[in-house]
C-alpha cells in the first residue's frame, strides 16, 4: 500500500516543481520588462520632462505637448463613447428583446476583436479622407471611440443589469415614467460601473498606437485646437525607438510615465469592479 | 392618469424620444462593426477590381509603386510568427493556470493574477521598445541582425500569453466541483486530477482562449512592427528578418497612394476576415454559448 501512495506523492512533487517554474519564469518575464522601465527611464525622468516641449528631435526636453495630445484625444474619445456607450448599454438592459440583444452584444464583441491597425485604416479613410477631418486629434479620438466602445457597453452594461429588477418594477408600479425611473433611480445606482467602463476605456485608449498614426498623425508641437495634428505619449515611443537615434534613453522615459498611467488606471478599475461589479467574486 | 393628462403626455413623449436615442445608439453601436467592414471592402475594391486574385502570389515581387503586388511572403510572416508565439505562449500560460487552479496557494494564485493582468495591460510600443532593446541585441549575439521572425514571435509570445493564462483559469475554475471531489473520492492524486480531470472537462474553454489569442497574434501591429525587421521575403529560418501584414501596412499607408493604398486596405480586410473566423471558432467552442 504504501509502494503507490509515494509514488503518487512524488509525481505531484514533479507537478508541482514544473508548474512553479513555469508561473515563477512568467513573473520573471514581467519583473525583467518592469525593471528594465524603471531602471532606463527613471535617469530621464523630472519634473521638466513632463512640462517641457522636446527639442533636438525628441533626445532632450521634455514630452509636455504629447501629454496634452493624449489628454486631447482621451477627451474626444470618451466624450463620444461614454455617451453612447451608455444610452447603447440602456437600450440592451430596459428595451432590447433577447433575439436584439443577443445580436447587438454579439457584434459588439466581434467589433472588440478587430486589429487596431484596422481601426487606423477606417478611421484614416472615414475620419480624415471621407469627412476632411485630415491628420487630427479629432480624427484620433473618435477613432479610438469606435475601440473602446465594446468595453464601455459591456462594463456598463453589466453594472445596469445588477440593478434589482425590483427597483424598476416598483417604480413602473408608481407609474414613474421611463425617463425619470432611468434618471432619478437606474442610473445612479450603475453609475459606479459607469465609471469603471470609462477607466477602462482611458487604459485601452491610452495603450493604443496602431490605430493613432494615421490618423492623429505625428506632428510634435503643442496642438493648438483640435483639428491639429497631436502626437500620442504611445506614438513618441515608437518614433523615438524607430525613427531616432539615441533616442531609447526618452523612449524608456515615455514608456514608463505611460506605464505608470496605466497600471494605475487599470488597477483604479479591477478595484472598481470587484467592489460595484462583481462584488461576489472578490471574495475569492 | 386622467387628472394630470399634460403631464402624462408630456411623459410619454419623453419615454419616445429616450426611446428612439437609446434605439439609435444601440444600432450606431451594434452596427460599428458591419460599417467598419463595408468600408474597408469599399476602399479594397479598385484593387480588388483591377488586379487579378493570383497576382498576390504570382508577381514577382513587393514593389506596389512598380506595380508588383506579391503580398504571400507577408502573409506567410503573419502565421509563421503566430504560429511560433502559440507554441511558446500555449504550454506556458496553460501551465500557470493549472498552477494557479491547483497547485498554488490561494495567495500566490492571487498575485499571480494580479502579475498577468498587469502584463495584459503593458502597451504593445513598450512591449516593441523592450524587445528592440533588450531582446534584440542578445538575439543579434547568436546570429545578426537580431531584427526577426524569433524576435517577433517572443515579443508576440509575451504578448498573447495573458490571454491564454486569464481563459485557460477561468475554464479550469468553471469545471464542477463534483468532478474534481469524485476524483479526489476515488484518490487521485492532485496531477492526476488536473491532467485527466480538470484538462479535459475544461477543454473548450482552454480551446476558445487559444483562438482568442491567436486572433490577437494575427492581429498585432506595434511590437512585430518594432522587432521584425520589415525585410520582405519568406521567412526561411528563425533569424530571418521578415514583414508581417500589419507591419506593412503601418509602414506604407503614410505614402501610399491608388492602387498601393487599395491593396493595404485589401490586407487589411483579409487580416479582419481570418480574426472574425478565429473569433467566431472561439464564441461557438466556448461553454458560454448556449448561454447566449
């Protein structure tokens, strides 16, 4: 009896050995990229690197004017897809039948796994071919409001759908109407997973390149309205690495305010949706 | 309702308008996709029109500005670097998630998670900043240029493993319970439960995540575009320099004009069409959809 009984315990020590190798190399893999970005950024990295234009092609200064490009084309972005985000979640929470629902959620999940180089190619035809917009922050972020969409109806979405059905019936029997239960009732209560959808789409919208550089363009001076052309935080990495030598000391400095930015925004947001989202599966 | 009719009216009126907004969101939203799609066909077609299907594969080169439109060698880039990103992304993420479902305590399998959400989240740019800087020059130590079809696939690799970690958990998570304690019943051993349990009850799942992070693969512009290298010719061996689809189209729409520019749209159109069949492969082999 006792022959197999080790026999068994040894293979689960082999399991065991193999598979925490394997989970520790995946936590190596990151510790080595995270390290390398905080090592190669930081020397770069000071209060003048963020208010600062950049000057001799990006090697010195600082990177002031892609901030306020990025913020310009997260502003856009958001300001077209919460909203329709929102109303779209509305429509599939309080009026869609099940056959509508279940072909608008499908076509938003196909929508989500389209390759940003071809959302960059629409939105350069449609943006700034089609509609004139030209090489633009507004081209740029209503591009990318066509890619965080997915994400932002489906958080808000699943924020609506936890309201208790109660709430809406007991309302409909006051004979409140649609608008003032969804006003005063609904939307409050879903409004924290409102927010988690937007966190979530600032983080998608923030990490985008691809889909940017035909369409927002490269130019690298402060924009003066939104029909310039704005230079992305995620563009200046590539431009910098690509098109500029000696230009990976800036490039890792970019990268790591970028990375900053998300892994906070990221964080902000799993935190956001285990505690309005999913509150049962924290527990876990 | 009869004592207040203005207001009921105007009420109803209201319910209308909210009515037909949350209705035209829903269809500008869920028709996004189909729109995207048509567009795209449209500015394919004067290629599509004027070049004969084979050419793609008959001409004797890349030089859209001559004329010459053979686009296989990018192609075959494409799923060579996909293809050598699963095989290295699959065992491994498929592994951290067994370790994490079975193996790891409830903390650690915590962290973890955390770790290969934080992954998920890097940018591909940085992702191609690190593999050119860091990756590339110890590639370039075994056999110049570095720039290659091994680069590519590793920074694709890092890239798609979260995918296939994150799918492959929550399918081993979502196996009954019942399953693993008749196993346990019966005494099996933790690796006997995980190998011939829990693996092949959670399958699909597994399955459909290693779709999902395909399509991802194919798809992915920034970080193969940085490492690859962008020479145009088939992929021989692991140190070659070669150009993905998407990386050609990122280099070229800048310039590309007529028929140059119809043709990247085509590929670009071909690239969308082989991720919504993955896509569609993923969403039927899931256990999710009968749920609809």
């Amino acid at each position: 009896m006792a022959e197999p009984r080790s026999h068994t315990q040894a293979r689960d020590f082999w399991t065991a050995t193999v598979l925490w190798l394997g989970a520790g190399s995946v936590l190596a893999l990151l510790a080595w990229i995270l390290g390398d970005l905080l090592l190669q950024g930081v020397g770069r990295l000071s209060w003048g690197f963020l208010t600062e234009p950049p000057s001799d092609a990006g090697r010195s200064g600082g990177v002031a004017p892609m901030i306020i490009s990025t913020l310009w084309i997260l502003a856009i972005c958001l300001a077209t897809a919460v909203p329709l985000g929102l109303a779209a979640a509305l429509f599939l929470t309080e009026l869609a039948s099940r056959r509508t629902g279940r072909w608008v959620r499908h076509s938003l999940d196909a929508l989500a796994a389209v390759p940003s180089i071809v959302f960059g190619l629409f939105g350069n035809a449609l943006f700034c071919h089609v509609l004139g917009l030209g090489y633009s922050i507004l081209s740029g972020g209503l591009t990318l409001a066509c890619m965080v969409l997915p994400l932002v109806v489906r958080t808000t979405e699943a924020g609506l759908s936890n309201v208790a059905q109660e709430i809406r019936q007991g309302a409909a029997a006051l004979a409140l109407s649609r608008v003032t239960t969804l006003r005063t009732l609904v939307l409050p209560a879903a409004a924290p997973a409102l927010l988690v959808g937007l966190v979530l789409g600032i983080g998608r919208a923030l990490a985008e390149t691809a889909a940017l550089i035909f369409t927002s363009g490269y130019v690298d001076r402060f924009p003066e309205s939104i029909h310039d052309s704005g230079r992305s935080l995620s563009i200046h990495i590539y431009d910098l690495s690509m098109n500029v030598p000696a230009g990976n000391d800036t490039a890792y400095a970019t990268a790591l305010v970028l990375v900053v930015l998300l892994i906070a925004s990221q964080q902000l947001a799993t935190w956001g949706i285990h505690r309005w989202i999913q509150p049962e599966r924290s527990v876990r | 309702m009869t004592s207040s009719k203005p207001s009921a009216s105007f009420r109803a009126a209201a319910d209308r308008c909210l009515t037909v907004v949350l209705v035209g969101a829903a269809a500008i939203a869920g028709g996004l996709v189909l729109w995207i799609v048509l567009f795209i066909a449209r500015e394919s077609m004067p290629a599509l029109l004027s070049i004969a299907p084979w050419r793609f594969a008959t001409d004797a080169s890349w030089h859209p500005q001559d004329g010459l439109f053979k686009i296989t060698p990018m192609v075959a880039a494409t799923l060579a670097i996909s293809l050598v990103a699963m095989c290295l992304a699959a065992p491994l993420g498929i592994a951290t998630a067994m370790f994490s479902s079975f193996f790891a305590p409830a903390r650690i399998a915590g962290l973890l998670r955390r770790w290969i959400e934080i992954l998920a989240g890097i940018p591909s740019v940085v992702y191609g900043l690190w593999g050119l800087t860091v990756l590339v020059p110890r590639i370039a130590a075994i056999q110049a240029p570095g720039l290659g079809l091994l680069a590519a696939s590793l920074v694709l690799a890092l890239m798609i493993l979260p995918t296939v970690a994150l799918t492959a958990e929550a399918a081993l998570r979502s196996v009954d319970e019942d399953l693993l304690r008749g196993a346990a019943a019966l005494g099996l051993d933790r690796t006997g439960t995980a190998l011939h349990v829990a693996l092949p009850a959670a399958k699909n799942g597994i399955f459909a995540g290693l779709v999902l992070a395909t399509a991802r693969a194919l798809g992915e512009t920034m970080a193969v575009l940085m490492v690859a290298g962008n020479v145009v010719q088939m992929p021989g061996s692991l140190f070659d320099s070669i150009r993905p689809l998407t990386a050609n189209i990122a280099l070229e729409m800048g310039y590309a004009t007529a028929d140059h520019r119809s043709v990247l749209f085509a590929s670009g159109l071909a690239l969308m069409l082989m991720v919504g069949l993955l896509v569609a492969l993923s969403t039927m082999s899931s256990p999710e959809a009968t749920d609809g």
